[in-house]
C-alpha cells in the first residue's frame, strides 16, 4: 500500500473512531442533559425506583466484560443507524410536547441503539444488546401503568394479610385496602402494594440471571418467579405488621420497626431468589450432564 494510500485510510479511521462518536456524543449531552438529570433526581427522590442508580454501573461493567466480543465484532457501519437516531429525537420531541416522561427517556436507549448502529453497524449492535436493553429497567414505568398495577396489588396484598391474620386468631375486618384491628387500622398504601420489591426483584433476577445462568429457559422462569415471590413477601409483611400492631399497639405500623420488617422481608424474597434458582438447574440437569459432570 502506497503512502498516500495509508494516510487516505488513515484519515477515515480517524472520522470514522473519532469525529463521528465525538459529534454524536456531543449531540446526546445536548438533548439529554436535561432528560438525564431530571431522571437521576427521580432515582433519588422515589423509594420505587432507588435500584436505578445500579443499572447504568451494571450495563457498562457488562460491556466492560464482555469487551473482547464486541471488539472483534465486523466494524461495517450501517446507514439505516442515521434513520434510528432521527426516530429517536423525534420521539423526544413528542415526548417533551405531550409532556410524556416515559416517552422522552426510551428514546435516549433507541438514541444509543442508532449510534451504535450508524458507526459500527449490526454486529457490534447485537454484541452489546443484553446491557443496552438492560437500561431501559432504570426508566421508571409510566404512570397510567403504574397505577393500573399497584392498586390491585394492594388489593391483593390486603385480602392475603386478612385470610393470614384469621389464621393466627387476630380478629381484623378489611373494607378495600383498610385492615381494621381492634387498636388500629391498618392502611395497605401504594409503597405496601409491592411494586416496590417487584420492579427491583426483576431487575436483579435479569442480571444475576445474565451473569450466572447461560439457558435462557432458566433465566426467563426465574424473572417470572419473581412476580408470585414480590406479591407474597408483600403479603407477609403486611400480615405481620398487623400481628405486631395487635400484640404491641400502633408503634410497631410505624417508624423503624415498619421500615426494617422490609428489609428483612426483602432479604427473604432475595433468599426465595436463590432457591428458585437452585431447584431450576436440579430440574434442568439431565442425566447426562450429571454424568459428565
């Protein structure tokens, strides 16, 4: 190859390493500063969606990890890219006129998606798509959804804390989300339905599942799971803040005691995690592979 030549290619590696992610890196911060900021105070401000700090350090020490495959990845950049990224600011600006917050931060991942796209092309892409998917668990749901979910959870969770409490000779009378005790009435609010530990339980079953499960049978029973163990975990602490409330007065509904009976009962439905997974490889392993192992 002649002098001229290698400088030649020289220069379009340099636009194509350089320039081109430089330019659009500088076109997201731009866009989405604002989106981004008002995002990390939501993670801050909402006990809901506090776990969204960890998904972005989760997403970059996946690629981090997986480095060596999306490196020797074909570099075959993709037109149809400059397409996704226009759709994607098009979607920003729909969002951002309907006031739709959901709808403003989906499209900085199909933003990312096209970059990606335009200046590496569909192998990279494909290389890189389990962490870059997995961003879109740090953008809490919409609201319309989110209230169609939570207040049948309460519902739920209170009729369960209700049928538990008889068990154990706790007289309780329920009228909707109330549990009514002789000493106090019991409230099932939105930050008892569950979708708390709900919405963080299936963000930590997709990544551990990612991280120590390769059949993806496995890793998809085990997200499913984890909506029965959110659901009866909630239940249970309900159904033991009512016992503490009748044993020990309105004190124990309050305060420090209400907010570690969470923890504990978090701790518990991650121990359930754990054991799910267990029985889910005993049932997956074949007799060959118990051989072979």
């Amino acid at each position: 190859m002649s002098t001229t030549a290698q400088a030649l290619e020289g220069s379009r590696n340099t636009r194509q390493w350089l320039v081109w992610p430089s330019g659009l890196l500088a076109l997201t911060l731009v866009l989405y500063a604002p989106i981004l900021k008002e995002l990390v105070r939501n993670w801050g401000t909402d006990p809901d969606y506090g776990y969204g700090f960890l998904v972005p350090l989760f997403s970059g020490f996946i690629v981090w990890r997986t480095r060596e495959k999306w490196m020797r990845s074909e570099i075959k950049p993709q037109n149809f890219g400059l397409l996704v990224m226009i759709a994607a600011v098009v979607i920003l600006m729909g969002g951002s006129l309907g006031a739709e917050v959901f709808t403003s931060r989906i499209s900085f991942v199909i933003l990312v998606a096209g970059m990606i796209l335009f200046t590496a092309g569909w192998r990279v892409l494909r290389a890189v798509s389990f962490p870059l998917g997995f961003l879109i668990l740090m953008i809490p749901i919409p609201v319309i959804i989110y209230n169609q979910v939570t207040f049948p959870l309460q519902l739920l969770a209170s009729r369960f804390a209700t049928f538990s409490l008889e068990l154990v000779q706790v007289p309780v009378l329920r009228e909707g989300n109330v549990l009514i005790l002789p000493n106090y009435s019991l409230e099932v609010v939105e930050a008892c339905s569950g979708i708390r530990s709900l919405m963080t339980l299936i963000t930590l079953a997709i990544g551990y599942g990612y991280l120590v499960e390769r059949r993806r049978w496995v890793r998809y029973t085990l997200v499913l799971l984890m909506v029965p163990i959110a659901i009866i975990s909630n239940a249970i602490r309900v159904m033991g803040t009512g016992v503490l409330t009748y044993r020990f007065g309105p004190a124990a509904a309050e305060g420090f005691f209400h907010e570690f009976s969470g923890w504990i009962i978090f701790v518990g439905a991650l121990a359930l995690m754990f054991a799910c997974h267990w029985i889910l490889k005993q049932i997956g392993r074949g007799p060959a592979q118990g051989a072979h192992a």
